[in-house]
C-alpha cells in the first residue's frame, strides 16, 4: 500500500497541479517532498517507540494512521491542505517503515531471512508496478482524488488483520524510559538540516536556508552529545560499533544516495525531453521494477545459502555500471536501447538490496532490533531525500529554475514555451552529472563491504550466538 501510493501520485501530480485549486509547482513538489521528508525525520522515533511498547502495536498504529491520511487526502479542496494530509499518511508510514524489517527479522531464522527480505522487497516492488500504471488509468477513468480513495478499503482491512493476526515475538523490556531530548534534537535537526538543503536547492541559496541548515547541524550535534550520555538512548551509538552494521548502512545509504531520485529524474527526462505523457512515462519505468521483483527473491536465498557479501558488491558493481551507460544516453534514443541500462539498474539493485538488510539487521542483539531496523532506514530515507534535492540542484545549474519546475509539473522542453535546441542540451548535461555522481557513489559504497564484512562469523556461529540471546532471561539480557 505505502509503496503504491508513492509512485501513484508521482504519476498523477500533473493532473492534481491542473485540477486542484492553489496547487502550482512547487506545491506539486512538496506533495512528494513532505512525504519523504516526514518518514524520514519520524521512522527512528517511532522504531525506538517500537522497542519499547511492541513491534506489532506500533505497526497496527502505523496501518491505521495511514489509511485516515488517505482518507483525509481525497477531501483536500487546495494544494496546501493535500501537503498537510500527505504528512498525516507520512507519520503512518514512518511506523510501518520503523518496524516491519524488525518484525520480519524476528519471525523467521538467520538461515532464512535474506529469502523472506527478498520476497518482502518484491511486494514492495510490485506495489511501485501497480502504481505507476494504476495511478493512471484512476485518474483518467475517475480523477485524482480515486488514487487515494483505494487505500482506504485496503487500509480498513490491513488494520483489522495486523490486530489479529500478527503476534509480539520480540522479548519487550519493562520499565523502559522515553528518550524526550534525543527525540526532540533528532527530529527538529533533521528537519531544520533538510528543509534548509532541500529549498536551497529548488531556489536561490539564501540567508534563511543557510541559517536552517546551520541550526539543523547543531541540533543533531547536540543529538549525538545527548545519546552518549543518556541510559537508554533512542539512536544507540554503541550499535555502530559492530563492523556489520556500520559497513551496511554507509553502504545502504551510499546507494539510496545514488538511486533515490533515478525514477523521478527519469520521469523528467520522458516526459520533458522525449515528451511522453505522464502514464506513459511510467508504463516505460516499468522495466526496472520488474527486473528488481525478480532479482530481489533470488538473491535473498541464494545469500541464505552462500553468504550476502559477494551479492551486495555485485549489486553495487552492476549498479554502477548502469549508471555509466546512463551517462551515455542522448536526447533522443530509441527505448529498445534504453531499456537495457534500465534492467540493469533494477538488477543492481535487487542484487544488493535483500543481502544488504538481511546481514546488518542480524548482526543488531534481537532486543534491540527495532531500533537498529529503524536506523538502517532512517539513513536509506536520508540518502534518497538527499539524492532528490542534490539531483535537482545539479540539473538547475545546468537549466533555469522556473523550467525544471516547468517539466515537473507537466510541461516539457520539447514543447513548452521555453523550449529549445540549447535547454535540451543543457538538461541532458545536468542529467548525465546526476548519473556520473550515482555511479562514482555505487562504487564508493563497495569500499565499507569489503572492510567491514572481513572476518564475519559464519551464519552457524552466528545462529548461535543469537539462540543463546533470544533463550536468555530478562536479567541476563539487561548484564549482557
């Protein structure tokens, strides 16, 4: 349902920009922004919440939470107050995100996550499949406010089934304590950090931005200063002290650094350059979500079986690759060649992406695997918010802003007013940037891999160590 409803209203922002009073570009934007920015800034709060008062509740909340969002977005009369209700299903999805890897991690054996991982990357994956066509075949046959209206039926059910049927596996300490300043420092750092990079990108660099920045990096330096002296820290640092799980998430957010703004930054390029309509554009993407799904499942068992290092590298390799040939493409291609870097892409990624959780959400103690879900997230969710406002920068130096804002609402440098030979060279110049710092990111996450997976304990050791964890008392869990 969460991954649905991101590539849905992609696909539908230039019929909600035309059809929806009060709602222009850079409102159309933050339809999309807001959304990321707030599952961003919550899913580690929320995680640790996750940790202490269970894994399962906090997910019910998150189902319930995002389907009155949905519900709320569908009444929206103007483009402000769809910015506000997508924030509602944001904090719902921010729950969902902070605890369903733990929760899946918990239920099956080390010797079966990367499979589980995987096929739960396909769901996921076929969801953003459904909804770059979906999105389009509801909003023409019954208008925006339809593509909101199917999470609410899907929401009720999934709510009622998640309170029924799925049980707490994960041992939940009492008397745990609430980190209220590590909360508040995180959450207002983060903020202030990416509101201040995000709208500096989008316009001219200004005092106000510079200062947002300035206040969000003091407040997640205070963050830091704040989680090293409290007993119970939200964001445990000690964590980081496992090479695992310090080598896979400089890793995974090197990756969500280089691919988060791949499917909106195509989407300019088909709809601003080749001049493709918006459902087109994403019948098009397609490819690279069909050659994820079916990657994902495969790599996931096979790392059960003979290990996730070597995938996680290919991945990345195969991804980088990609990029490259990415690099290569002119303004006018023939999709018969550009489909086969987008299939790369995708196998890239399902390659890295099911190894890559499965081993460093293993390598958390199970008591504190919430957290440590949360945190793997968190960062993946700051490296693709990032990679959009970076990508947009780097293409609004190479075209005016006003016509990057021109091509995401619907308009086009083939077509639109603006057109000519000299913006169409220009954004491709902007584009084949973007994709050069992907693919020099790609490679850069291969370097943590090699250095922290050296000398991991096999999967039998491991299993091990974990059995005694898990089979521990509580008063032994609190001394170890």
């Amino acid at each position: 349902m969460a991954s649905i409803d991101g590539s849905i209203v992609l696909i539908s922002l230039p019929t909600i920009l035309r059809n929806l009073p009060g709602t222009g570009p850079d409102e159309a934007l933050w339809i999309v922004m807001s959304y990321m920015l707030v599952t961003a800034t919550f899913t580690l709060n929320f995680g640790r919440l996750g940790d202490i008062f269970g894994r399962v509740k906090t997910y019910n909340i998150g189902f319930a939470v995002f389907t009155i969002g949905s519900f709320l977005c569908s009444l929206s009369q103007t483009g402000i107050e769809l910015v506000i209700f997508r924030l509602v299903q944001a904090l719902g999805s921010a729950f969902l995100w902070a605890n369903s890897g733990a929760l899946i991690t918990d239920a099956f054996p080390i010797n079966e996550r990367g499979k589980a991982l995987g096929i739960n990357q396909a769901t996921l994956v076929s969801g953003s499949i459904i909804g770059l066509v979906l999105g389009g075949v509801l909003t023409a046959e019954f208008g925006w406010r339809s593509i909101f209206w199917v999470n609410v039926p899907i929401g009720v059910f999934a709510t009622i089934w998640a309170y029924t049927q799925l049980k707490e596996l994960a041992t939940i300490k009492k008397g745990q304590k609430l980190d209220i300043w590590g909360n508040i420092t995180f959450a207002g750092g983060l903020v202030f950090l990416l509101l201040g990079l995000t709208l500096g990108s989008l316009e001219s660099w200004n005092s106000l931005h510079y200062m947002m920045v300035g206040a969000g990096t003091l407040l997640l330096i205070a963050f830091t200063y704040v989680e090293m002296k409290v007993p119970e820290p939200m964001f445990d640092l000690s964590l980081f002290k496992l090479k695992v799980f310090t080598a896979g998430n400089i890793s995974g957010f090197a990756s969500g650094l280089a691919r988060g703004a791949f499917t909106f930054v195509m989407s300019f390029y088909l709809q601003g350059v080749l001049g493709d309509s918006a459902l087109t554009a994403g019948v098009l993407l397609i490819p690279i979500s069909i050659s994820v799904a079916a990657i994902g499942p495969l790599s996931g068992i096979l790392s059960d079986r003979y290990g996730s290092f070597y995938f996680a590298v290919g991945g990345l390799g195969v991804s980088g690759f990609a990029f490259v040939l990415m690099q290569q493409i002119p303004a006018q291609i023939n999709y018969g060649l550009l489909v086969v870097p987008l299939v790369i892409m995708g196998a890239g990624w399902g390659l890295f992406n099911s190894p890559i959780r499965s081993e460093t959400l293993t390598a958390v103690p199970p008591v504190r695997r919430g957290v440590g879900s949360a945190i793997t997230v968190t960062l993946m969710n700051v490296g693709m918010l990032a990679s959009l406002a970076i990508s947009i920068a780097i293409i609004s130096t190479s075209v005016p802003h006003s016509l990057v804002l021109e091509v995401f609402g619907g308009g086009g440098l083939a077509t639109g007013p603006a057109s000519s030979i000299t913006n169409v060279s220009d954004f491709m110049n902007g584009l084949h940037n973007v994709y050069a710092l992907s693919a020099g990111l790609c490679f850069f996450g291969i370097v943590p891999l090699v250095l922290g997976f050296r000398g991991m304990k096999s999967r039998e050791e491991r299993s091990h160590d974990e059995t005694v964890i898990s089979g521990s008392s509580p008063a032994k869990e609190e001394v170890d």
